[in-house]
C-alpha cells in the first residue's frame, strides 16, 4: 500500500499546475515558491481548502469531536463501575463502550490531533510555503469523517437498523472472539479502520516528501527542528505499521465473512493475528507519542530561558525509539505459551534508555533554568512526571515473571492510559496552549488554563493510579463487574470509586477547557506584538512567529477583522 501510494505521489507530482497555484513575483524560494489563489469564503472555503493551516484546523476540530465521543464513553463505563453489581449498563453496552472507547482515542484522537500540529506548524517551521502534496493533504483528511462513520456505525445504527450492534471485540479485535461475532458492526469498524489507516498513510507521505524536500535553504539537518524529527520519524514508523496492519484487517474480513482461515485453527491460529497486530500495535504507541515529546522537547525550553539540554542526543534517541519500537512487540504475548528462549530474548531488547534519555534531558533543561510557569510549561513538566509513571510500570510489565501475573490486568489499563492521557494529552494542551497566539491572534484567559491544568492533572493521578493497585490486587481489565473482595473494605470497590471521581475532575477540567478555547477564539484580546511569548530575550525567538509577525499582525493590527485560523 505504501508503495502504491508513493507512485501515486510521485505521479501527481509531475502533472503540471496541478495544485492550483500560481508561482509568486519575487522573495522567498523565488521560482520554487507558490501562492494560493484568492480563497472561496463560508462552507466551501472549508469544503475545498489545500491550505495546510485550514487543514491542521479541520484536523483539530475533528480530533475535538472524536475526544468528545471517547470521552462520554469512558464516563459511562466508569459508572458502572462504581459497585460491583450490573446495575448501569449491560454487560454487552459496556463491551461495546470499551471497544468504540479505545479505537476512537487511538485512532480518530491521536493520530488526527497530532496531524493538526504537523499540518499546520511543519511547513512553518521548515520555511516551506505549504505541503509538497496539498490535494493529496486534504484527501487524508476528508477520508477520516467516513471512516469515523464506519467505526461508529454499530453504535450509530444500533437503533435504526435492525441486528446491527456496536462492535464488542476492544480495540485489540482478538480471534477468534472477533471472527465469532456475527454483527455487521464489527465489518464496519475493520472497514472503518482499514480507511483511516489509508489516511494516516497518505499523511505520512505527505510529511517525509515535504521535510525532505520543500525545506528553505538555511534549514539543514543540524539545524532541523526537534518536531519537525519526531514527525519524520514518526511517519517513516506510519509507512511500515499502517499498512501491515491494512492486510491484518483485510485477512479479518475474509475470515468472517468468505471462509477463509487465516486466524483460525485450522489456518494460522489465534496467535498469527497478536503477532500481525502487535507489530503494528506497539510501534501506533510511539507514532502516538513521539510527537508529543517532540512537542515537549520544543516548547519546554521556551518557558526556562535557555536551549533543550543535549539537541542531538534527543534526536539519536528519537530515532532509537522508532527502529525499537518494531522489537518489541511480544512484550504483549508473553503470557501466550512462546518458547521461553524466544520470550527470554524479546524482554532484553528496552526502548526504557532512548526514553530516559529524553526524560534526563527535559530535566537538565530545567535545572538551574528562569522557569515561567506558564500554561504550556505547566502542561509539559505534567507530561514528563505522567510520563516517569508511565515509563516506570511499563518496565515492570517487561519483566517475564512480572508480566505473567500483572498480564490482562488494571496495572496494563494503568500503564498505558499514563502514557496515552497523562502524556499525550498534555502534550496537545501545551502545544494548543503555545500556538494559541499564533492561530487565532488572540490571547486565551489564563487563569482558566491554569484551573484546566491543575484539575487534569489531579484528574489523571486520581482516576489511573489506583488502576495500578487494582492491578496488583489482581482485578482483571475488560470486565464490566467484579467481585466483592474479603476484609473490613472492599477493596475493588473503593479504588474504582476513587477512579470515577478522577474522571469526574477530568470532566470538569476538560469542560473548562472548551469553554476557554471557544470563548477566547471569538472574543480573547488581540495580540499586538509578534512576539508573545517574549523569547527573543532568550535568543528563541522561532520561525513560526517570525512568519507571525510578517504575515499576520499586521492584518490584526489594522483592524482585527481577519477570521480565525485563516
């Protein structure tokens, strides 16, 4: 598939005119540099836009619905979780709950709101005038509302159309619970899947053409920024995982609905669709992350007066971790029966020394540094701490012996849930928080921001930590009720109650959240000066807000009237 798509790529690149362009009169990359046309405006400016900044918003916006969508059946699931009993939702709601609720934030949050940041800050930062393929930029994104339609189709349907249920398999679609399960659902959301794999594909094409290729000419390799590495490596890891993943899905289908017996006994077996997934599955975990550290990585330093401690290590651990990533896989499947030779090997290969190299370097930035504590720097020493936790109860589950024990337990739920929410997350809010200025030429209201950081923060201590003592005390994941443990307290209990009240601050946090981002991008002040944040006293003064100041400040300073993000 990535082949094909790069041919395709390639193709397009060679017709003529074909990005509606025209070449700009003089400055900038000379004969190299375009222009947009004149923008149609309303609906169908949106509708039909190229521009890499209206599609890095199309993007956010999308990503703020499918983090809405996720985020409601999270809420739902923590309730009924609160007493033992099946007293809340069926068993069968809270399976179809958990599933939409771990495929949504993977991949119609993660990845898209992540592209929103590449979308619109790459071509920025690299001095380039837009993607090197913007037709094929906007493809990608108006591929997601089908496939978000697909995935939520047993959820969408479900009342309309009759025995069409919400897919129940969780996102790990293991056979052959997700072969057996005869629900038109589950065909949708592979279907669904297998679309948005196509997308992030075609973006990660986008991404490696644009940084190798429509870079300006005082941006070098030694002076490429930290984000910008972290996308490129985290698209090369995109072109090898999306599209073994894309067969996976395919095979899948087959088997449930042609008779074929790829994950069958009879075929391949169970086993052959954790080995085909894993491998796609632990890499989606740092094509999640590395951007957020990349984000980390680049505004931290902002905010404490000097430069990232240790650029180029960062960078040499930024593409350690995404050649190690595709090792480690069967650090999931140590519990299926591998030959303990095999196991014994997987569990020395560690991605943990590339990460804390990046973990030590953030805190050597810091150390000795001017820290303001702003909302972006708050937001960032969040995710390095959420990030440690994570880290931390990651390598306990590489440990064979650990593993066996803690395997399908709280204490995974725990471990991921620090390093997808408690780390990427608060990546996103620091990064939305840093370019608020830049993309809507307003201020947000900071002490709003402030509330938002402290109540998601607690939010995320409060409902993931007592998940890993869940772990310990051996409540297993994916179950919609629980027994009643022996002694004076109920133990289950209590810790799923403290769970849910964290996902009551989260919820109230994130509430905030949109109000202050709604709220500010119609009516926040102006901003008056290119550089807001005041880093040219620090010698950090960045391209992006050079562009800022050029391009856009003086549209608002003359009146204001430009519409956000345009």
């Amino acid at each position: 598939m990535a082949i094909l798509l790069v041919g395709i790529a390639g193709i397009l690149a060679r017709i003529e005119d074909w990005r509606s362009y025209t070449i700009a009169i003089g400055g900038g990359h000379g004969a190299h540099e375009r222009t947009h046309a004149e923008k149609p405006s309303g609906i169908l400016r949106w509708l039909t836009t190229v521009d890499h900044k209206d599609i890095g918003i199309l993007y956010g916006v999308f990503a703020v619905v499918a983090f809405a969508w996720g985020g409601i059946a999270v809420v739902l699931m923590r309730f009924e979780l609160m007493y033992p009993a099946e007293d809340f939702l069926s068993a069968s709601a809270y399976n179809g709950l958990l599933t939409t609720h771990g495929i949504t934030m993977l991949f119609l949050f993660g990845t898209p709101m992540l592209a929103a940041f590449s979308n619109y800050l790459i071509p920025l930062l690299i001095g380039a005038d837009d993607m090197a393929f913007p037709r094929i930029n906007a493809i990608a994104f108006w591929l997601l509302p089908p496939a978000a339609l697909l995935i939520w189709g047993g959820v969408l349907g479900g009342p309309f159309l009759e025995n069409i249920e919400p897919a129940q398999t969780a996102w790990t679609m293991y056979t052959p619970l997700s072969i057996e399960q005869q629900n038109p659902g589950v065909d949708l959301m592979l279907l669904g899947l297998h679309l948005s794999g196509v997308a992030a594909t075609m973006g990660a094409i986008n991404f490696i053409a644009t940084i190798f290729t429509e870079r300006s000419e005082d941006v070098t390799w030694a002076t490429l920024d930290i984000f910008s590495w972290t996308v490129l490596v985290q698209s090369a890891q995109i072109l090898f995982a999306f599209p073994l993943l894309g067969s996976a899905l395919v095979m899948l289908l087959l088997d449930r609905n042609l008779g074929t017996t790829f994950f069958t006994l009879d075929g391949g077996g169970p086993l052959l669709w954790q080995h085909l997934f894993w491998f796609f599955g632990h890499p989606e975990v740092y094509i999640l992350v590395l951007p957020p550290m990349g984000l980390v990585s680049y505004i931290l330093p902002k905010f404490c007066g000097r430069k990232l401690f240790g650029f180029k290590f960062v960078v040499y651990s930024t593409l350690a971790l995404g050649v190690l990533s595709f090792g480690v896989w069967a650090h999931h499947m140590f519990a299926t029966g591998m030959d303990p030779r095999l196991r014994a090997s997987f569990m020395a290969v560690s991605i943990a020394i590339p990460s804390a190299v990046k973990t030590f370097n953030w805190m050597a930035t810091m150390w000795n540094g001017a820290l303001r504590t702003t909302a972006p720097f708050l937001f960032c020493v969040g995710f390095v701490g959420n990030f440690i936790i994570g880290g931390v109860t990651g390598v306990f589950e590489a440990a064979i012996p650990v593993d066996l024990i803690l395997h399908d337990t709280y204490h995974v739920v725990a471990h991921f849930h620090y390093v997808i929410m408690g780390g990427i997350a608060f990546a996103v809010f620091a990064g939305i928080y840093y370019w608020f200025p830049l993309y809507t030429g307003r201020w947000y209201q900071r002490s709003l921001a402030k509330w938002h950081f402290w109540l998601t923060l607690v939010g995320t201590n409060v409902t993931f930590f007592p998940m890993v003592l869940l772990g310990y005390a051996g409540m297993p994941r994916r179950y919609a009720t629980y027994a009643l443990t022996a002694g004076p307290v109920d133990l289950f209990t209590l810790l799923h109650q403290l769970a849910t009240l964290g996902v009551v601050l989260l919820v109230i946090g994130q509430l905030i959240f949109v109000w202050n981002l709604v709220t500010s991008w119609l009516e926040g002040p102006l901003v008056t000066d290119g550089d807001p944040w005041d880093l040219a006293a620090t010698d950090q003064f960045p391209r992006e807000f050079a562009w800022f100041e050029r391009e856009r400040l003086p549209t608002l300073a003359d009146g204001g009237e430009e519409p956000a993000g345009d």
